[in-house]
C-alpha cells in the first residue's frame, strides 16, 4: 500500500453486480483500501467519480449507457490524479493496448482477478503499470510489469 494515501478510496464500475460483489469483497481485505461507491455503466461511473471523487477506480470496458475508454476519458479529465484500472473480460490486445494508452495505469482479465486483482491494486497505486498475464505478452502491448 502506499504510505501517503492511508485510506485509499475506490469506486467499483461493472455492470454485473455479482462481479462488483467479488471486487468489493476482495478490497475489503486489504486494509487501507475503502470502496466508496459503485456504478453500474458508463455515465454513472462518471457522476459518481465526480461525486465521490476516488483515487482509484476500477472499471470494465463493455458498460452500458457509455462504454469503459469513453468513461476513462472523461473521468480522466475531471480527476487527473485518479488512479485507472480496468478489469474486464475483453483480452482483444488492440483493446487492451488502446485502454493503456488512454491512460489507464493496468488492465486485469476477469478470470484471472482472483490472483492478480490485488496485487494490480498494489502496482498501480505505486505508480506502475500492470498488465494480466494473459495480455501482457501479447505483441501489441509488450511485456508491462
């Protein structure tokens, strides 16, 4: 955990509420880690970042209403300093490579969140980026950690 964010507050987007229930739970067991919110598409993740006004969020790329790059974007805009980690299920390396460059600081594959959600957490609160192992040796991305 980072020594200079004590609490870190967090904001949990995903349109599946059974997957934000596992996120949730799995922050909870880290102390030092709070989730202050939740949405369920696009446009809410961005009411709510501004609303709540998180240092991490975390968020999927298919949502509805407005999809995770757009919402990044946006939010991005509002709160620079917030930190970006997208979990989905979407290993297309394109996508992946053009969430990255957006700016988001890591990309975690749903099916391997059970093992590499937190320390991703970990990775970009301290700056670094992060990529699945099952992305990040694909070609066009190249190898993050």
């Amino acid at each position: 955990m980072v020594d200079s964010y004590p609490v870190v507050r967090v904001l949990v987007v995903d349109d599946f509420e059974p997957f934000r229930h596992f996120v949730r739970t799995t922050l909870q067991t880290r102390p030092g880690l709070q989730v202050v919110g939740e949405a369920s598409d696009g446009l809410e993740a961005i009411q709510k970042a501004e609303e709540l006004r998180p240092r991490l969020i975390l968020l999927d790329i298919g949502l509805p209403a407005l999809n995770g790059n757009d919402a990044a974007h946006r939010i991005s805009t509002l709160l620079p300093d917030a930190v970006i980690l997208f979990v989905s299920q979407n290993n297309d390396a394109n996508v992946v490579a053009g969430a990255l460059s957006d700016g988001a600081k890591g990309y975690v594959l749903k099916p391997d969140a059970n093992r590499e959600l937190l320390p991703a957490v970990d990775a970009v609160l301290r700056g670094e980026h992060f990529a699945s192992t099952g992305v990040s040796q694909r070609r066009a991305i190249g190898p993050l950690r």
